[in-house]
C-alpha cells in the first residue's frame, strides 16, 4: 500500500549550495523535506554542496550540474528543489542543462498557498504572490506560462494554461491590487465596527505548524482544519471565546511564518496579516518539541516588527506533550506550557488572556434602583458569580468583575452599604 501511495506522490530532489554563514544543515533540510510533503511530493535525495560563494551563472557549478543531472536519471526526479533563491537567470540556465522541471524554495512555499487556498481572497492574495515572482522570470515578451505535467510548481494560475506576455501579466496584477484594496476596506470597516462596539481581538500568529489551529479549536469549541503539516491554514478563521469574567473575545488564527518568508508574500497578503497587527492581543505560539524553537520564536517577532505590530505579545508554548524525561527541562520558567492536543493548562492561558485584556476580578456589590432594569442586566453579562436581591432602596447584587468593567457601574457601588 505504501509503495501505491508514493507512486502517486512526485519525486523531488534537493540541492542546496551552502556557504560559511548558512544556517544547521540538518534542521534546513528537515524543514525542506516538510515543505515538498505538504506540497504533495517525497523527498528522494539531498544534495549539499559547502562553497565559499553561490557561483552567478548556475548556483552549484557545472561540475555539481553534471552530477545532479546523474541522480535525476537514476532516481527517476520528476522535480529538483533549490533550497537557494534562484535569480531568473540562473533558474533560467540551470533548467536548460537538467531534464526536469526546476524551482526554488520560494516557488515551492507559493505553490503550497496556491494549493490550500480556499476562499476567494486567497486565491486573489496567492494568484498575486505568484504573478509577481513569475514576472522578471519570463525571458521574452511571449513566453508562455502553461507549465506541461502538472504536479509541484504548476499550481495557480500556471494551470489555466495561458499563453501570455508581460503586458498582461502587469495588466492582471493591477487588477489583483484593486480587488485586493477593496477587500482590504472592507477588512478595515469591520475593524472599526469591533472598536466601535469595542470588541477586543486576539491573534494567534507563530511559526507555521505550531499548532495555531488546534489551539483555536481547543480555546473555542470550533473545527478548524488541523494537520500536522506546513502551512496548513491560509486563511484567517475568527471564533468568540467566553472568558472567566464573562466578557467575549473574538479570537483570530492567521498564517503561519517561516524562515526567509518571501517578501512577495507578505506583500500580498498584507491585508489577511494586518488582522494580527491590529488585534488587542498577540499570542506567540511556538512549539516546544521543535530544536529550534527558540529561533522560530525570532523569525517570528521579526516578522510582526517588519509589519508594525504593537499590541502585547503573550509567548505560549506549546506541544508540552511531545517533550520528553531527557529534554532538559523547560527552557522559559516564566513562560507559559500548554498542550492544545490534550488542553493542558489552557484554562491556565484563557485566564492570563482575561488578565490582560480586562484585568483581574474582584468581588464587588451593587444597589441598582427599580428603575435601572437595563444596566443591571448589562452587569450581568459582563461579570461572574452574579447574586442578586431585592431591599427597600433597590435591587442589590454581588458579582465578580474586572476593573475595565467596573468603571461603568461605579457609581452604584457608592450608595451599596456592603462596599
């Protein structure tokens, strides 16, 4: 059965030239192999060549080439993955001189968008990313966009198969744009109605496959797609949280990061992350089990920086489930653990989340005249433990509530004799 499956999956090889201030060789490659699995394809063979430089014309050199293009008889490669950026010149050189289809990692990271985009605006955001990427690689004014056999690197709007120019390609991006700054709009409009009615946000962002989505599922009831693969959710999902105090959240899942994210990329789905930058709340989520946790925590805050994000950051780690006697401990012992597969301590997480938004609760009484129907049934909605009882001077109550609550009901609590 397995040997059926991988018949259908394409088969990739890697190639990475790698210099002196390149990152650990194995957690590249991991992270590589991640990416072309998510993309429907298997891994067949690594390929690492250490150089004091990326030679212009062709990445590896002609000796390297020649060796690659050895493996791709061999092994039957239906696709070779640079881990490199790949100029068009060189994608350009380097494609007439191997017999398969070849891509970089930025390639390869919009060909997964292109294939888990569901809704309309991530289709637009995706077809835009790519459209961008593919314009300075065209090498004459009718090159041709159909990319023959289908599989990694032909997802998008390679697979309409249009013969097409740069003309038209600056034509359709102009046209993504506009469609794209009216769904911005209206993306801004519903921010200002939440802070009009002031509705407070939390945005989970994080390090793609850190478990973003399973912990929305675990804080919100809901049934968000959750795969323990990259960049498995696109686009943003937004569900309410009841909180502790009684107030409601709206929580926000976004798309994940990664390492050297392409700039096309965050360039094109600037409105989708912008809800990240704009929320009241920003949980880090990061996973615990990964050896370079504490660097996907980096490329994260980096990116929330190179948007302008200023809202607080909460890190949670997560995944505590997948840590081990021989781990060496938690490396953070002021951060905070979770596991959003078996919810431990998420009650933990939702009270710190109640914390920083609306402060901590405290028991409080209130006299609410006869006539006051309104407000008291508005206290409430917004308070805990909620008694209450009828005297002579009114109707008086005795609920938990949070100091950013109890600024509203304030002045019932001068005339409450049990103050």
């Amino acid at each position: 059965m397995l040997e059926s499956n991988e018949e259908k999956l394409q088969r990739v090889l890697i190639v990475w030239a790698k210099t002196k201030n390149s990152d650990d060789d194995l957690s590249v490659i991991n992270e590589l192999k991640g990416l072309i699995e998510t993309a429907q394809g298997i891994t067949v063979e690594s390929i690492i060549q250490n150089r004091d430089r990326i030679d212009n014309a062709t990445v590896v050199g002609k000796g390297k080439l020649e060796e690659i293009k050895g493996y791709i008889e061999m092994m039957d490669i239906d696709v070779v993955v640079f881990e490199n950026e790949l100029s068009p010149s060189q994608i350009g050189n380097i494609q007439k001189f191997l017999p398969c289809k070849v891509i970089d990692r930025t390639a390869l990271i919009l060909d997964i968008f292109a294939l888990h985009a569901k809704t309309a605006e991530g289709k637009l955001q995706v077809e835009l990313a790519q459209l961008r990427y593919l314009l300075p690689r065209l090498a004459g004014s009718n090159q041709e966009l159909s990319r023959q056999g289908g599989g990694i690197g032909t997802r998008g709007p390679g697979e309409t198969k249009l013969e097409t120019d740069r003309r038209y390609i600056r034509n359709r991006i102009r046209l993504l744009n506009d469609q794209i700054d009216l769904l911005t709009q209206h993306r801004e409009n519903m921010r200002k109605k939440r802070e009009k009615n002031q509705v407070k946000t939390v945005a989970l962002v994080g390090y793609t496959n850190s478990g973003k989505s399973r912990l929305l599922n675990t804080l919100t009831g809901a049934d968000v797609l959750s795969e323990n693969k990259l960049f498995a959710t696109l686009d943003p999902t937004v569900r309410s949280l009841l909180l502790p105090s009684g107030n409601t959240v709206l929580v926000i899942d976004t798309v994940g990061f990664i390492r050297d994210i392409p700039t096309g990329l965050i360039a094109a789905f600037r409105s989708t992350l912008e809800e990240a930058v704009n929320c009241t709340l920003i949980l880090n989520v990061c996973d615990i089990s990964s050896p370079k946790c504490q660097d996907e925590i980096d490329v994260t805050l980096s990116t929330l920086a190179e948007l302008h994000a200023t809202s607080p950051i909460v890190t949670v780690y997560n995944k505590i489930d997948l840590l081990d006697e021989d781990s060496g401990g938690l490396p953070d012992k002021n951060g905070l653990f979770v596991s959003a597969l078996y919810g431990t301590n998420v009650d933990g997480l939702i009270k710190i989340i109640d914390n920083k938004l609306f402060g901590e609760l405290h028991e409080r009484s209130f006299l609410f005249p006869y006539y006051n129907q309104k407000l008291l049934f508005d206290l409430k909605s917004n308070s805990i433990d909620f008694n209450s009882g009828y005297t002579d001077d009114g109707i008086l109550v005795t609920c938990k509530i949070t100091d950013e609550s109890l600024l509203k009901y304030k002045a019932f609590m001068k005339n409450c004799p049990k103050n």
